[in-house]
C-alpha cells in the first residue's frame, strides 16, 4: 500500500497555493497568517509544507 493520500505528492501543496491566492483577494480584512492555516488544515498539509507556505507567503 503507498504512503500517500489520495492526492498525488505536491498536488495538494499546489491546490493550497491557489486556493490562499483566491482567500487573499476574497477576504482583504484576515491576515495572510489566518488564511495560510485555514488552508494548511483543509489539505491536511505536512509539517514540512506548512513551513514552505509560511516561509514563502507569510509577508505581507
């Protein structure tokens, strides 16, 4: 049995990217930091992707 979800590996790292891109320009008045967890807990991301996000999107 594989290791992985049913997405393939960085298919839900990229939906994740997209879907804080949309939330940003739908939502002005939440801060990127509350977008990026709302994301990273509906795609249930890894440790590991949840710090690339937060190291490449955090700023504002």
């Amino acid at each position: 049995m594989s290791n992985y979800s049913i997405h393939p590996p960085g298919d839900k790292v990229k939906k994740a990217i997209r879907e804080f891109s949309e939330k940003v320009q739908e939502f002005p008045d939440k801060t990127r930091q509350e977008i990026l967890h709302e994301v990273e807990l509906k795609y249930d991301l890894s440790p590991q992707e949840c710090e690339f996000l937060n190291n490449h999107f955090q700023k504002e």
